[in-house]
C-alpha cells in the first residue's frame, strides 16, 4: 500500500524524496473515442471521448471550471497510463486530475493538503488492493492561492488582504474541486463516479471533516487523519504556546535538540512497560505520569540531563495552553512518547533554518490570516493567552475549523468517516480529536464512524516503532461492502523502508494486547482487548461553545 503523507513538515523537507514529482505528459495516443461507456472485466470504464478535447470550460453554477491542460501520460512504475487534466476553478482554485485510461473502475479519491497549502501536491494513484479492483480517478488543489517559497506551506501572506483567497482556503476550495471534478469525470467516461473519497491529513483531515460537515453529499466516505479540525484555537494557541514556552530572553530554545533522546529513553524507561509490554511504544501515553525532574542535572550541563529551565520547559510542553485563571485555552499538548519529534516542529533545526514550524505557523496565521482583514492583527512575541485574545481569534477561526457535531445529513446519506491520529503526533496533541469523537458519537452512535489511535507515530507518519498508517482501503470497504473496520494494520519501516513492526490498530477504544507468543514485531499476535476503563475523553475547556457554531457554506 502507498501510504501519501500530505503535511506540512514532511512535503517541506522531503517533497522531492517522497516520489511526489509531477509526471510529464507524454505524445501517446489518446483511447478511441466511442459511443458510450463500455466495462473491462466487470468493472473497468472506458473513455468516451479524448484527454484532448477536455480542455474547455465547465459551466458549474458557483463554480465555474476552466481546464487548460489536458495530456495522456503513458504508462509508468505502478501507475496506470491517465490523462493528466490541470485547471482552475474561478477565481483562482487551481487542481490537478488524474483520469486513467485503461483501469478506471468508477471511483473517485480527492486528496487533502497540509499547512496553510498554496501548492498543489500531484495525486497519487491508490494502490491499496481496493475491494473490487482498478484503479480511482484522483485529484488535489491548492485551496486557492499559491504560497511564496521557499516555507510554502507556512506562509499565510497571500490573506493579508485577500478575502476570496481566504474563502477558498477556510471552506471554499474543496468542494468546488470535487464538483469540478465530477463534472469533468462525467464528460470523459460518460458517467459521474459511482463512488467518492476524500482522504487527507492534518489541514487535509480538516478538510475531510468539514467536508462531512458542510458538504454531506460530495463523498460516501472520508478519511480524517490528524484533523486540525480546531484551526482558530490551534495555529493561534497551541502553535504559539510551543513557540513561545521554549523561548528564552535572547531568543535562543531553552530546550535543545540534544537533550531529547534522554529525555525520550526517559520516558520509555518510566513509562513502556504500563501497557503490559516492553516494546519501546507506548500505546495510550495518557497513562504515563513521567516528571522530568528525574532528569535534573546534578553536576555540570550535559546531553544526558536536564537544566532546572529545561524541566519547566518540558513540563508546560506536556501541558496545554492557559490563561492565567487556569481555563485550558486547546483540549491538549505534547504526549510523553512525542519527544523526538520536537526537534523541527518545537525547536529549531538546520533544516527548518533554525526556525521551528510552530512558531512559522502560528506567526504567519496570527499576522496574516487569524483575525478579520483590517482588524488589528498579533504575532508570536506579542500574543496574550487570555480569554479576551481567544475570543477575538473566534470569528475568523469559526470559518475554518470542522467542530460540528452535526453531521446527521451525511449520515443519512450513507457516509462513513474514518478518523486517526499518532499518538507522538507533536503538531496536533490527539487529545482534540479524542474529544471530537466523544463528543460525536455520544449524539449520533457509531454506525458510520471510526477512530483509530496508533502507538508511536508522528505527525501524519514518521514515527519510533510505527511509521505508516493508511485505513483508504477500510474505508473502501466499509462503503461498498458494509463490512465496518475493526482493525488497519500499522507498519513501522527503517531508513531503508525496510518493515521492522506490523502491529495492529483496534478500533478505539479497543486496544491491542499481546497474546504471548512470537515477536512482538507481529501483527499476527495481537488481539483485542476493551479498554481498562471507560474512555472519558471530553474536555471541559474554552471552546466549548465553538461546536455550534455554523460555519460558512459554498454553493
């Protein structure tokens, strides 16, 4: 299975290693047209018409569609030969589609972006073993405008002044992408898609959220991974509070890069064996009380301990951000087990510029794109963590975050949502979406939704012992089948992308017990196991009242 991780620290350091260049349109010849669909095997779709001739408008009330580039591109690798189509929806929402030419099977799968977008990823075929086969039309956007390099995806400029380009990105964009899409499916194979999905993590999971939300009856399923479905309160609180606790007076981290593999074998050495297993995971870091004040330095200043500063700092890491009454200002902050995964997204590393992705993230919304244009703006160095600060970041932030709990329509429709987090996600603490589900499902059950929560993995991927999840090819099943997910099985991989661990992911609150025999490398022995007690998941905190808020909806 190809697992595409769409985020922002992965696609700004490794775009050009995560096989995400886009392919180049070759002179092959387009399919013969003809005069209606015809199916391959059962289940294959083919053309009526050539790649070529898609280059025209679309006329979508709301969301009127331009394509401008439209090339077959042969054969290569494991991806299909498609015709590669590249356009924009009005004003300035650009995408790219995939339609292949000889497997399309009548699916349709549109990927989410990261960070503040601005860049279109190019859509990577699914090759996950779908249920029924062939291959799915993709697609991806850039939400509507195009961010200076070189940080892309961090920088929030492009809003200052610009209230369409942030309507696209807030609401907008997605869904006039998927109705374009469609449009254009329809006028190739003669045919809208049978079935539609949206997979996508952090700003992407947003989307995917959202998208259920706002949009019901745009896909039968969606993928939420690492939803930053809070936006307002986590770019303007909790990135800031991550930039700002570890900052000393000169501007210099308090906390260094150096000091977190102690800190982290730390841990695990106080923490690993609570869930009943020395693996070097901790598969509900909710249960680990570690104080690093274990760690104080007696003697000089080393790698190996920690600076009474340095303590302080950890322990605020481990907490979510207040206002001076105590009032949690985010649902949560870093989990123990997550600590190798500051350096970059806490603490600057050369490879950021010595400027961590927090503090770009939460200065560019707080300054560009966080508060209403015109309105006196806040930066990093500045920002007050009151209540006062909070529900002045609110009106903005209401129209991008995804916290409806009324998702009834598309439930009634059918829909299934798939929802997943790390739990060493450093960039968006697991204990918001832990809350979002509780709170979810409490008032509509579980029929259509699932979470899954996985032991060691970062942010989207990337991870200790866990590095890849995807449950695309669950969801598939879930829809087409009815067959609702009980399991994905996560994989760990080394710097070689060789396999290390296989371990399954229980559907929560389940969780996976060792059954005591063989490696614990295994997927194959472990089995369910209920939880220890019953999950209490929501917070009480300052945006209780921002699940009721209606956002805005596009035609």
């Amino acid at each position: 299975m190809r697992t595409v991780r769409i985020f922002t620290a992965v696609v700004t350091l490794t775009l050009a290693t995560a096989g995400f260049a886009p392919a180049v349109a070759t002179a092959a010849t387009a399919p013969t047209a003809a005069a209606e669909s015809t199916t391959v095997e059962d289940s294959t779709v083919r053309p009526i018409t050539t790649c070529g001739d898609l280059v025209r408008g679309f006329a979508l009330p709301g969301a009127a569609t331009h394509v401008t580039s439209a090339a077959v591109v042969a054969v290569t690798g494991t991806d299909p030969g498609y015709c590669g189509v590249q356009g924009y929806v009005e004003p300035a929402v650009r995408f790219e589609l995939r339609l292949p030419t000889q497997t399309y099977a009548g699916r349709y799968l549109q990927y989410g972006c990261g960070g503040f977008c601005g860049l279109i990823t190019p859509p990577a075929f699914a090759g996950c073993a779908l249920p029924h086969g062939g291959d799915l039309a993709v697609a991806a956007t850039d939400d509507g405008h195009v961010g200076k390099t070189p940080a892309v995806f961090d920088d929030g400029s492009w809003g200052a002044d610009d209230q369409a380009a942030r309507d696209d990105f807030e609401f907008r964009a997605p869904h006039v992408v998927a109705r374009a899409a469609k449009a254009i499916i329809q006028a190739f194979y003669g045919a809208p898609p049978k079935k539609s999905y949206f997979t996508g993590c952090s700003d992407g999971g947003r989307e995917g959220l959202q998208l259920a939300q706002r949009y019901p009856a745009d896909f039968d399923g969606v993928v939420a991974g690492a939803p930053a479905g809070y936006w307002g309160p986590l770019l303007g609180e909790f990135q800031t509070w991550l930039a700002r606790v570890n900052n000393a007076a000169d501007g210099s981290p308090v906390l260094t890069a150096a000091k977190l593999p102690a800190l982290h074998d730390a841990v695990l050495a106080a923490c690993d064996r609570r869930d009943g297993l020395a693996d070097g995971q901790l598969d509900d870091p909710r249960t680990c009380h570690f104080d690093p004040a274990t760690l104080t330095c007696t003697g000089a200043d080393s790698p190996t301990c920690l600076t009474p500063a340095q303590v302080g700092v950890v322990r605020k890491l481990y907490s979510p951000p207040t206002d001076a009454r105590g009032t949690l200002l985010y649902p949560g902050g870093e989990q123990p087990g997550s600590e190798l995964s500051w350096a970059g997204w806490i603490i600057g590393v050369p490879q950021t510029g010595g400027v961590s992705f927090a503090r770009s993230l939460a200065d560019n919304y707080l300054r560009y794109l966080g508060y209403p244009i015109g309105a006196p703006a806040s930066k990093v160095d500045d920002f007050a963590f009151t209540r006062r600060e909070f529900d002045r970041l609110t009106p903005v932030g209401a129209r991008y975050d995804a916290m409806s709990l009324d998702l009834s329509a598309f439930q009634r429709r059918g829909g299934k949502l798939v929802l997943w987090h790390g739990w060493a996600d450093q960039a968006i603490p697991p204990a918001g979406t832990l809350d979002y589900y509780q709170r979810l499902t409490r008032g509509h059950g579980q029929d259509f939704a699932r979470l899954f929560m996985v032991p060691s993995l970062y942010h989207c991927g990337g991870g200790t012992t866990l590095t890849d999840f995807d449950p695309l090819r669950e969801l598939v099943a879930w829809v087409e089948r009815g067959t609702a997910p009980t399991k994905v099985t996560a994989t760990g991989r080394d710097a070689a992308g060789t396999v290390t661990r296989t371990r399954p992911v229980f559907a929560y609150p389940r969780r996976a017990v060792y059954d005591g025999t063989g490696s614990v490398d295994d997927a194959a022995n472990f089995r369910p196991a209920p939880p220890t007690s019953p999950p209490r998941d929501v917070v009480d905190w300052a945006g209780n009242g921002l699940y009721a808020i209606p956002g805005p909806v596009a035609r």
